[in-house]
C-alpha cells in the first residue's frame, strides 16, 4: 500500500502523488525547445520529485533524450579541484546508469573518452561537452542540476559562464537543454553583485497544491485503502497548509497513519483538529527550516510585523534584500494588490509563536481575584465558550497590568498587545481542549483567528487603530469573512497604542451577523515617564 511522502524523493509507486500534469507538459516542450530551465523554490515543495519525474516522462516518450541528473548538495565547501573531479565522477556514473537502464552497451569510443578525460575547470567543461555530444550521435543531452545552491561561492560565476557559451554557440549542441535547481535565485548567488552570468536562463513557477489537487491526493487514497476524509476536512487541510506540498502530506500522514481512526470510519473535523494540533505541536524539518530563516536576521522580525500591522500594507519590492530572502524562503508573497502577503496560515501561526516570549511575566493577572476556575470558567454547562465573556475580561486585564505591558521582554511596543492577545486565547485554547488557528492569508494589517471547539468556530478578528475610517471599514471586512464561514457571531479587537486613547464597547448587526467590537488602549509610557 502507498503512503503519503514526507522524506526525500516522492515515488509514484510508493507514495500518493499530485500528477502536475499541466506543469510537467509546459517543462517537457521547454525542454525540446532546448531551454536552460531555472527553478528556484524553497525546500520541501517537491522541486526535485517534479523535475526527476518530467524528465522520466520525456525520456519514456522520446528515448533520444539523454537525461543526466546531478546534485551538488555535498559540494559546498570543496576546493575547486575536488569540485570538478566529483561533477565528473558524478556525470560519468550518470552516463554508465543511463546505458543499464536501456540494455545497452556504450560504443568503445565512448568508453575510451570517459576513462582518459578530467574536468579541471569551467572550460573543460565546454569541451567533454562539445565531444560527449560527437560521440552520443542523435542522442540529445539533458542536465539536471539539483541543490544548485551547494556549488562553492568561488565557483558560481564561471560555471554559469561556461553553460551560457554553450547555448549562444552556433558550435556547441550539447547539453541540449539544462534544468537548475535550488533555494537560492542565481541573483543570490551572485556574491559580487555583478551583471549575472546567466541573463539566458527561464524561470520555471511550481505553485503550491490547489484545492482540486488536494483532493486527487486524499481521493488516490480512499480509492486504495476505502477511507475517506470529510469535503471540510480536505478544503480545511488545503486552507491551513496553503496547498504547501510538505504539510499536506504531513498532515494526511498524521490522519492516516498515527491517529489510529479505524479505516471504516469517515476522517471528519474533529480528527482534523486533532492532526492539526499535532502539526503545530511538532518538530518537524518543514517548520524548523521556516523558524530557523527568519531568525537569520533580527530585521526580519521588524518586517513580518509590519505586514501584519499596517493597513497600507508593505509594498512587494522584490529587490529589496529582506523581501528578496523570505520569498525565497516560502514566507512572504505578492498578494493581488502589489503588496506582501503572509499566505500560509501554519507558517503565520508559526513566525508568532517565534517573535512572542513564551512566558511574558504577566500570566498571572489573566484573572481577577474572584476568579477561582481560570479559562474553564468561560465555558458554559454545555461546553460552549463564552467569547464575550472572554473579551471582557482580556480587556480587564489590558487595564489591570497598566504600564508592566512595557515590561514584556523584547517586544517592540506596537505589537505587544496583538502578541498578548494571541498568548490568551491560545492558552484558553489548550485549556478547555480546543486550537487556535490562522484562518486568511496576512497582509495589510489584517489578522483573523479562528478557535475550533466542540465543532464550533468562534472567529476574532484583530488589528491596530489606524483612524475610525479603517476601524469601520474592519466591521465589515469581518462580516464579510463570517457570512463565508457560516458563522453568525464575531469578535473584532482593535489595539489603540495613541497617547490619547478612546476606549470603545460595541455590539451590533453588520451586514447580517453580529459583531462585537473592541478598541482597548495599550499604555505607551510608564507614569514616571510623564
């Protein structure tokens, strides 16, 4: 039985696959046009598994395709001599798998050439080749390049230099066509910020999964075992992870394989919310590599958090360095109005939890004295929560800290109450047994969460006051978003960080749904500062 993949090359004949037949057709016709094919993608998006397989699809189609696929991974640190002699030993070793792979034996000249020849340097490149193209006839040469981005600083511009004469030489015919593949963009790793070496190449887009293809997935699935996942289930799956290829599967491997939900039974929400607490929860390589980027650079921190506050919006500069970097790393896009964009709710959930301080020193005046049960006493005797309740008393507590919010440890003050509010409710949350998730992609100051429990969404909506235009304008944003859930009730919390705050309470029908609104000051300045 297939399983769902989450650890290096996915296989057709191990692992359920997205088919991308669409993609896979525009890569093979750029290929028989004899394209230099760039890809660069952040890890985990299934960049290496698309190009393998497009390219075994073209050589079964056309065998006169010569398909030769290295990866410079284990390549970073070498000297230029070490470099050269392994790209050989890995073409050579490319070329004797291709010949086994046919039945087929390589002519005598062609064995003689790979025994007596080296590879010293970016010309000699150039020249294998120039012959290896002689010596294969009509065969035509495919180089794939994986984890580009492993080949030594030193060394960039002069390879890139080398392919480049080839595909404007009248002379040279082989390769025939090469694909590029790594996380960096060329532009990246172009260290001396020259005129890159490499303005022939074209870019090849590999989108996330869309909701249809989320559905292929699980459905190849439920056709082989018989289980079935629930259609909010999978638009759910497809809406948290952002149709990002890792955490799809990984979400669908926690639901199959580690919940242990009996096969007969239909895979509804509440496992949902359970594999996706887990997700969260985890350790794995995907989110690890997310946090560890945008740590890389304290300005990061700055950026996201502007995405996330401003209603105005950052613009999407791509030669902007700090916008360059965290689209390459999948955290940022370009939203449909020119501006950044958050769009993956888990990786959102996650820069949060990496900017705000796991412990902020003011848990315990969460409650008033006469508060006995904590957070379980905003659930009523049916196990329903009490949100305005909820409210209320965050509210309260905003008042009762007073000036210790500018004690919170290295939060800039601007998002301290955004980042206190999230700790709340995510510890309620944990509580009374539900999850706090992301529910929209983030930009423009707007910020939606959403917390499942007992099969109910209780949906909070948060920003920070820019002007009652905006605050009004917030309301029906909202509204708008709650009639898309079904839901008929939600909360919009606004942080007011001016010296002279107006505190508002508000109840009221908005387009149909009802909305209670919050505007609550954050105090800027301790009182001995005045």
């Amino acid at each position: 039985m297939r399983t769902f993949g989450t650890r290096g090359t996915v296989r057709p004949d191990q692992h359920y696959v997205v088919a991308r037949t669409a993609e896979v057709k525009d890569f093979i016709n750029r290929i028989k046009e004899g394209q230099y094919i760039v890809l660069f993608a952040p890890r985990q998006t299934g960049k290496t598994t698309f190009f393998r397989w497009a390219l075994a699809t073209l050589t079964a189609e056309d065998p006169t395709y010569f398909p030769i696929q290295i990866d410079f991974q284990i390549q970073r640190n070498t000297s230029a001599a070490t470099f050269y002699a392994r790209l050989y030993q890995m073409i050579r070793w490319q070329i004797q798998f291709v010949f086994q792979e046919r039945s087929e034996v390589p002519s005598t000249a062609l064995t003689q050439f790979l025994e007596r020849t080296q590879l010293t340097d970016a010309f000699s490149i150039v020249t294998f080749f120039e012959e290896l193209g002689n010596l294969l006839g009509d065969q035509r040469v495919v180089l794939l390049i994986d984890e580009f981005d492993g080949i030594p600083q030193s060394l960039v511009s002069d390879f890139l230099y080398a392919l480049r004469h080839i595909y404007l030489s009248d002379m040279f015919l082989c390769p025939h066509s090469v694909g590029i593949v790594g996380v960096r963009s060329i532009t990246q790793l172009d260290y001396d910020r020259s005129i890159s070496p490499f303005n022939i190449q074209d870019e090849l887009h590999l989108p996330n999964f869309t909701l249809e293809q989320v559905s292929e997935l699980f459905g190849q699935y439920t056709e082989e075992v018989g289980q079935a996942f629930a259609p909010e289930v999978v638009k759910s799956i497809h809406k948290q992870t952002a149709g990002q290829p890792f955490l799809v599967n990984r979400t669908a491997q926690i639901l199959t394989e580690e919940l242990d939900i009996p096969k007969v039974k239909t895979i509804t929400m509440a496992h949902f919310v359970k594999a996706y607490e887990q997700l969260l929860g985890e350790d794995n390589t995907n989110l690890t590599h997310l946090v560890t980027n945008i740590r890389r650079d304290r300005r990061f921190e700055t950026l996201l958090m502007d995405i996330m506050s401003y209603d105005e919006g950052v613009r999407f500069n791509p030669r902007d360095p700090l916008i360059s970097e965290l689209t390459t790393y999948g955290v940022i896009a370009k939203s449909t109005d020119g501006k950044c964009e958050i769009f993956n709710p888990i990786y959102l959930h996650c820069i949060i939890e990496a900017f705000t301080p796991t412990v902020n020193g003011l848990e315990r005046d969460y409650f008033a004295e006469d508060n006995s049960d904590g957070f379980r006493s905003y659930l009523t005797a049916k196990g329903q929560l009490e949100m305005d309740r909820l409210l209320d008393n965050f509210r309260d507590f905003i008042t009762r800290v007073g000036f210790k919010i500018l004690q919170v440890p290295e939060t800039p003050q601007e998002y301290v109450g955004r980042h206190l509010l999230l700790t709340y409710l995510d510890s309620f949350g944990k509580a009374v047994g539900g999850v706090m998730s992301f529910e929209v992609a983030t930009g423009a100051g707007k910020m939606d969460l959403l917390i499942l429990h007992n099969q109910q969404k209780y949906i909070v909506e948060t920003k920070i006051w820019r002007g009652n235009i905006r605050y009004e304008a917030g309301k029906k944003q909202l509204a708008t978003y709650l009639k898309t859930e079904g839901v008929s009730e939600g909360f919009y919390v606004v942080f007011d960080h001016r010296k002279h705050p107006e505190r508002r309470v508000q109840t009221e029908i908005v387009d149909g749904v009802q909305i209670q609104s919050y505007v609550i000051p954050v105090m800027q300045e301790s009182p001995s500062a005045n």
